[in-house]
C-alpha cells in the first residue's frame, strides 16, 4: 500500500514529475478514505499523482479494464496531465499481460492473466 509510506513515496513522485514523466498510484483505499486522512504526507502523494487508482482489489468483480483490475476500483486523474481519451471504455483491453525474462532466468509477470492462463501455467511448471 503506498499511502503506508506516503511520505518517501511523495519524494520520489515529486521528482518524476519533475522529470517530466506520469505518475499512477495505485490504493488499496477508496478516494474517500484518502481524502478524509489528515496526515499531510498523504496529500503530498495525492498531488504528485496523474492517477489514482482507488479501492481495493475484489476477484468476484474482476475485469480487463486498461487499469483497473476489478470494477470497484476509481480511477480518478488528479492533475489534469493526461489526456481524456486514456479514460475511454473503448481503451479495455482483453487481460494484458507481459512476462520478462532476466538474465538470470527470473521470470516477471505485469497485468492481470486470466484464470484459464493462470492454470495452464500452472499445470506446465508441474509438468502435466
């Protein structure tokens, strides 16, 4: 959870967008919760976001949206800094998954496989 370590997360966010680049945030927390905290770290990490992905992960609501993982979570563009279209429901895509392999053999998985994609995997480590 990022906003469990707002501060240092702020700092860093603050200098990407120095550098010019987009910041997404995503939160276990609704927007709500975020908003009614009082701590000043959590505001400084809110401001240096472009999105904020709210609301907690739930497998019964799981969809292939672009950025969110279930169709609970927000998404809420906080500065104005990316463009509309981004936000369309045409942008879903159909469960966008890329794997990278290391030098070294570690494979990394980024985005939401399917379940049938998960099992297949699965049952190919075991050697089925």
């Amino acid at each position: 959870e990022p906003f469990a370590q707002a501060g240092p997360l702020a700092d860093v966010a603050e200098r990407i967008i120095d550098a010019g680049l987009t910041v997404v945030t995503y939160s276990g927390y609704t927007f709500e919760q975020l908003i009614s905290c009082r701590d000043p770290e959590y505001g400084r990490l809110l401001a240096a976001t472009d999105l904020l992905i709210a609301g907690p992960y739930r497998q019964d609501l799981a969809c292939s949206d672009r950025y969110r993982g279930s169709r609970n979570q927000q998404l809420i563009p906080l500065s104005g800094r990316l463009a509309p279209e981004l936000f369309l429901p045409s942008q879903a895509q159909e469960h966008a998954v890329e794997f990278s392999i290391a030098p070294d053999g570690t494979i990394t998985t980024t985005g939401f496989p399917p379940d049938s994609m998960v099992k297949q995997m699965a049952a190919q480590c075991r050697g089925v």
